[in-house]
C-alpha cells in the first residue's frame, strides 16, 4: 500500500521520510546553534558527538530518500499550477535534495580537517575525508555554518511556498505530503 505513488499523494514512504528528516535536521540545527554557544566542556564535546551522530543519520536517510524518489516518481502538480511556479518548485526540491547532502559531508569534512574524527553513536569510526589542516578546518567551519543557514532559508520559502498554495490558492499541493489533508476536502 505504501509503494505506489497515488495521482495526488505521495507514497507513504516518502511522506514519512520528509517528515522525519524534517525533523532531525531541525532538531540538529537548533543542536548545533545552542553547542556552538557553549564554551568547551564535556558537555559541549557529548553534544557534538550528538549532532555528528544525527547528521551522519540524516545522510543515510537522505541516501534512501533519494533512491526511493528515483524509483517512485512525485505525484504531479495541478494543472492550475503556472509553469513559473513548477520551474521554481523543482528548482526549490533539487536545491533542498543538494544541500541536504552536501551538509551533513561538509560537516564530516570539517571533523576530519579539525582532526577529529566521526564516530557514529560511539561505535563506528568513519574514515577521515581529508587530513588534519587547521587553516581548512576554519574553512570549512564557515562552509558549514552557511550550508545550513542557506538550507533554513529554503526551507522557509518552502514552507511559505506549501501553506500559500493550501490556505490562498486552497489546491491540494500540500494535501500530497500531509496525510491527515483530504486533497478532495480542498474544493
């Protein structure tokens, strides 16, 4: 039942891969803020190793995600949709789908380059990515940092975007990544 992708919805599969890699990187977002705030500590080290070990996951799931949205295409955009707002609509996604993978490598780049390494929940140690220079550690700190600003602001747009096309234009658009929105309820 959750395999198929419907006329109007997405499968179940990607609605819930949406919805939780939504919420881990928010919540590593805002992890990431409060520890780089905090001066060095054990506390500050365990929550770093924290953030790693969420990004390092979202990556995975991101992996699986767009694997899934290969094989199961997205349920089309109403006829009603201008073509500007599809063009900017699949430029949106392709931005989100890029960012959401090159943050979570920025970040293993930066560890790597800080010399310290990425241990996924304490157990498994990833290979470093490059070695340890701490001028490119400094680097690729600020890469990281704008990565991520630059996802949060798509990602506003993209939520704007989704409640204008709910709540002004009352289409089904999110209706497709909701499941409890009855596209049908909507006219």
């Amino acid at each position: 039942m959750g395999t198929r992708t419907t006329k109007t919805r997405y499968t179940c599969t990607a609605i819930g891969l949406h919805w939780l890699i939504a919420l881990a990187i928010f919540g590593t977002f805002i992890l990431g803020m409060y520890v780089s705030d905090l001066p060095f500590s054990p506390q500050r080290l365990r929550l770093i190793a924290y953030h790693k070990w969420i990004g390092v996951t979202i990556f995975l799931f991101v992996a699986f995600r767009v694997f899934w949205r290969l094989t199961h295409p997205a349920p089309p955009l109403p006829n009603s949709i201008p073509q500007w707002q599809k063009a900017a609509s699949a430029i949106s996604h392709g931005l989100l789908y890029v960012l959401m993978v090159i943050i979570p490598l920025s970040g293993w780049i930066y560890s790597s380059a800080a010399g310290v390494p990425v241990v996924y929940f304490g157990l498994v140690q990833l290979p470093d990515l490059v070695g340890a220079d701490k001028a490119l550690a400094t680097n690729l700190k600020l890469l990281h940092k704008v990565l991520n600003f630059t996802l949060a602001s798509v990602v506003i747009v993209h939520v704007l975007a989704a409640l204008k096309h709910h709540f002004l234009e009352r289409d089904e658009v999110l209706a497709r990544m909701l499941p409890f929105l009855n596209p049908k309820e909507r006219h």
